[in-house]
C-alpha cells in the first residue's frame, strides 16, 4: 500500500502550520512539536506538490502487494441471485452484459447459484447466456445467511478462479459481494453503470462520483478476482436461447459452511408491491411542485395512464412522498417505456436514473433546463398551465377508444 513519509529532520513550526493548512481533508496534524498524518487522508499529495520541497514524500511499497499472474484467472462470473427459488431478473441482465465483455478476452461466461432445490433455475441460466453453471445446492442455503454464503461463494472463486466478478446490487448482492471481496483482499466497485473490458482482461468500472459531477473510471490491476455490483435495469438481458449448449456443474458442498452463530428460526415473505424499477410507464414530479396538495393533479394523470408516480430527492426529503419512489443515483434506477418528467430540472443525480428510458416527456418552464438534454420530447411552460391540458387529451383519447 502506498503512504506518505514525513522527513521530521526538515519540520520547523512555519512548514508545519503550512502543511497543516495546505490539506483539504484536514489530515495533517502538527502537536507537541510532531507533524503526523491521520486516516482522514486521502492520498491526494496535494502536501507533496505544492508543500516545501522533501517535507512529504509518497512511497509506493510494491513489497506489500504480490504480483498477480492474470493468464491463472480465467472467466467472467456472473452472482445468480437466487431468493425463495426466483431468479432476480438482474442476473439476466449481468449475463447479456458478461457475454459482450467476454468478446474482448475471449473468455468463457460463468454462472453461480446458491440455494436449495434449484436445479431448474440452473437451466434457466444456460437460457440467457452462461457457459457453464456451477450450482451450490443444499438444505443449508434454505435461507439466506450471509456468511454460509459468503463461505459457498469464496469455495466457488478458490476452484474456478474466475476474473471478474458481477453482482447485482441487491439486497443479498449488497451484503454478499463485499464480503466475498474481502476475503481475497481484492476491490469492489458498487453500483457501476459502465463496464469496459481491456485485452489484458482489466475490467474498467465506471460510476458516478462526487454527487454525480463526475464519472469515475475504477481498475483493480493488481489484484484478482475484479468484483462489482450493478443495479438493475442498468443493463439490458439477452435474448432466451430455448437450445442451450452449456454446462452444469454441481458442486460439493461442506455442511461446515452453516454459520452456526445464525439460527434461522423462522422465515416471512413480504408482502409483494410494486416496484417501480419494474414500472412501464411513470410519471415523475420535482421541485416545480408548491405544495403536496398540488401533487393530486400529477396522480391524476399516473391514474389516467395507468402508470406509477415518482419523484425526485427533494420531494423526499421534504417528506411529501415516501423514499421508494425516488429515482436517481440514490433511489432507484428506471427504465420504462414512457416517463413524463413534471417540474424537474434533470440533475445528473438524477437524469442517471431514468436516461435509459424509451420515451422521456419534459415539462419545465425553463428552456435551458438539464433534463431537456435527456428527454425526447420538451415541452416549455408552466406545469400548472400544462398539466391540465395533458389530464384532458389523456380524457378526451381514452373516451374516442
């Protein structure tokens, strides 16, 4: 690991305090006559370019990370995430992503599935584009128990060696994948929305960052497996092969695995509702809105069009709706066939999550407003002249049906 070294000879009380105000992060500490560098750092050598010269230094300690022989790890595995015997459609979505990254390497698509009696979900897999699926199936992954998981998962990864690593940001992929990660010392990247593959089988993770002003380009070139989580609808799933060439591969099991610290003794489904991930057709409604009241004409229209309400940040904060109908890089990540944006100025945070969509209709009533970069059709005006008009077409094409 790299770190920064601190030349105490060179130290006097006017460097020091230059230092100290120098960092951004508030890292450098300067007590009783002692530079020192907390874990607020960020690595930025910001203190060693515009510092005085030879106070800090950055080391690079290559003796700390052992040098990976990449042509050992072959392949990239896809996480089924696999909950009371359904597939999260997700993992199609990983494997049509998969199949296009292994065109690069020419490597081969895997599939792990974790979980009792599930034999046809296995099949299901070769269906939409896995190579070969290896199957953890036992009475002791009943129910999910992140470490007996995590236990089955890191078995997988020892044998196969696999070079990437997908896994659908989840509820069970959120919890399971950095555990996984950090049993092999190596990086996780969450919640990408873009996967590059280099010839020397880097995979490129990119993501959001810094609030959204930035996308970051993320490498783990020294370390193998590669893990990362993506969110769903992010991707698009493959086409089912009714034909599947494929294998499956049933793997052993070891009953030492069970957490035995865990002891499930009862386990509900919850109620099923909509999510809105899910939805075809949604109607979203932003701070061009005055008050919650005013919100009864936007679910009007969503009523009108048979479509599902959401909103953005602030209307959630604010406490008029409740956190899962937010979209963007902290709510949920859309695509249907047709979203009507209302009063929203289309923030990168947010324009992250609906972009994809089919069809995008913009009201605002300022011209120069983000979210007409995104959408396909703009319409420029005030909401509360525009929605009624919208509320009456919608009326009047339904009665000519």
């Amino acid at each position: 690991m790299p770190e920064l070294k601190i030349n105490h000879e060179k130290v006097t009380a006017e460097i020091a305090n230059e230092l100290v105000s120098l960092c951004p992060f508030s890292a450098i500490s300067y007590e009783n006559n002692k530079l020192a560098v907390n874990s607020a750092c960020k690595m930025c050598k910001l203190c060693v370019k515009k510092g005085p010269a030879g106070v800090m230094e950055f080391v690079e300690n290559k003796s700390a990370a052992p040098k990976i022989n990449k042509d050992e790890w072959k392949g990239i595995a896809v996480f089924a995430d696999c909950e009371q015997g359904v597939l999260h459609p997700v993992t199609f979505e990983l494997l049509g992503k998969a199949k296009e990254l292994t065109k690069v390497i020419n490597h081969p698509v895997y599939a792990i599935i974790i979980g009792e009696n599930i034999n046809n979900n296995a099949q299901k897999l070769l269906s939409y584009g896995a190579d070969k699926v290896f199957v953890y199936d036992n009475e002791i992954f009943r129910d999910f128990s992140v470490t007996t998981y995590t236990n089955a998962f890191a078995d997988f990864i020892e044998k196969v060696k696999p070079s990437s690593v997908l896994v659908g940001a989840t509820n069970m992929g959120r919890s399971l994948a950095p555990r996984v990660a950090a049993r092999f010392r190596t990086g996780l990247t969450a919640d990408c929305t873009v996967l590059e593959m280099r010839e020397n089988t880097d995979l490129v993770q990119i993501r959001p960052a810094f609030g959204g002003n930035i996308m970051a380009q993320i490498l783990s070139p020294k370390t193998r497996p590669q893990f990362c989580t993506v969110r769903y609808k992010i991707f698009s799933a493959p086409q089912k092969c009714e034909n599947p060439s494929g294998v499956i591969e049933n793997m052993s099991v070891n009953t030492d695995w069970l957490d035995s610290r865990v002891n499930i003794t009862n386990s509900v489904i919850k109620p099923k509702v909509t999510d809105l991930s899910e939805a075809n057709v949604i109607v979203a409604v932003g701070r061009g809105f005055k008050s919650p009241a005013d919100l009864e004409s936007a679910k009007e229209l969503a009523e009108l069009l048979g479509a599902n309400l959401a909103c953005t940040r602030p209307l959630v904060e604010n406490g008029w709706m409740d956190a899962s109908k937010q979209i963007g890089l902290s709510g949920k990540t859309v695509k249907p066939k047709l979203i009507i944006t209302l009063g929203i100025s289309g923030s990168v945070q947010f324009a992250a999550g609906m972009k994809s969509s089919d069809m995008i209709i913009a009201v605002n009533n300022d011209k120069n407003a983000s979210i007409f970069d995104v959408a396909h059709y703009c319409i420029v005006g005030d909401l509360y002249e525009v929605l009624p008009e919208l509320i009456q077409k919608v009326k009047e094409a339904k009665a000519n049906v």
